[in-house]
C-alpha cells in the first residue's frame, strides 16, 4: 500500500462524457475514476508510480446545463497533410459550413470534489525512487499548486483549481442521503493489448455523497 493523500479540486463545468452516446455529449452525474486518475497525474506523474483513487467525495450538487458548441466533423487527412509538405496543392484547412455543426452538450456546472487517492511503487522506479520522496514532492507540488499541465475536468476547455485537503473529515452535499445508485459507469481504460483497448466499468453508488472505489466490481 502506497502513501495517501486528498485533494480538493473544483471548477466552473465539467463533462465525464458517457461512451455510449456518441454525438450528442452527456455528462455522468460525477466524476469518473479516470479522470480523478488524470488530475493526479497532472499533479505528478513519475513511470515509478501509479495513482490508485480509492474515494471521490461529491462537495457540491449535482446540477446539469445545456450548452451547445461548435465542433467539426471531420479531421484534416494525414496524407493531405503529407501532400501539401511535399509541394502538392492541397487545402490544409476546413473552413467549410458544411463542416461545423452546432451539437448539444449536457455539462456539470459548478462542480466541487476531494479526490482520496495513494499511489503504488511500479517495477519501473529506480533505486533512490522510494514512496517517503514521492510523497514529498507529491505535497510540494499540491501546496505550491504546482502541475506538468492544468489539469481539467473531462474536456481540456474546463479546467480544474486543486489544492490539498488538510481537514480530517471531508463534508458533503449528501451527507444525508443513505444511498443514490448512479447506474453503470465508467472506470478506466484497460491498456494490456495496446490493439484493443478495452472500457471497464463499474455499478456506481454514492453513499452520503462518497464513492466508494476500493474493492468495487469491474466489468469489462
């Protein structure tokens, strides 16, 4: 067992994307074990660690609005890209109105959490990499708000603020509520065939406003 360690981190929006809804974008009610796993790793990553997130305290809540934003269709080709580097007339734009299209997307907003987490030593940490060192660093970095990169909730465009939780206890807003089933949500990528990376998912239930991630039930 690593060192632990609990961060607060809060934003204006947020969107954990659903995987199954494709087009339209939509929000889970929470955040996600993997993207409290990103904003760890937007913390302090080191290849002699791994983030473990054991509990995500909901602070504030849950409240949804719809916005709708621009995207685009289609990406730039890499061959037209290739083309163009090599003297060939090829457009490397897309400015096309048939392009961008205006999508709904059902975001968070004024989200806030404590992310409860330890990390575990790796088999790629060296032999002055020890869990006493990265637990310094780690609360060096949390105290000075030090990170590789801002770290965001779900979508790069919202970013999140963090800093250390250094109170015993963390409140909720559902301190009072028994029990509230999220239905089935995402966990993690699984990365072991880099051919084939597989979702995991788990049975979400927010007990007095905490999810419990330690020892719960992934499906693949």
């Amino acid at each position: 067992m690593g060192m632990g360690v609990k961060i607060r981190v809060w934003g204006d929006f947020a969107l954990f994307s659903r995987p199954e809804l494709k087009v339209e974008r939509c929000s889970y009610d929470v955040m996600t074990p993997s993207a409290a796993r990103g904003i760890l790793d937007a913390v302090y990553w080191h290849p002699g660690l791994k983030w473990v997130v054991d509990k995500i305290y909901v602070r504030k809540p849950i409240r949804f609005t719809s916005v709708r934003r621009n995207e685009v269709k289609s990406k730039v080709l890499a061959s037209s890209v290739l083309q163009a580097y090599n003297g060939g007339d090829k457009p490397l734009c897309i400015s096309s109105k048939e392009e961008i299209v205006q999508r709904a997307s059902l975001l968070l907003c004024d989200v806030e959490y404590v992310i409860e987490a330890h990390f575990e030593m790796t088999d790629r940490a060296n032999a002055s990499d020890n869990p006493g060192k990265f637990k310094d660093i780690v609360m060096r970095r949390l105290r000075r708000g030090e990170c590789f990169h801002t770290p965001y909730f779900g979508c790069r465009e919202f970013p999140a603020h963090f800093r250390l939780w250094e109170e015993e206890t963390v409140p909720t807003a559902y301190d009072d509520v028994e029990e509230k089933d999220l239905g089935l949500m995402l966990f993690d990528m699984d990365y072991s065939d880099p051919e084939q990376i597989q979702p995991m998912f788990f049975r979400a239930v927010m007990r007095r406003g905490v999810l419990d991630l330690r020892n719960c039930e992934v499906m693949r």
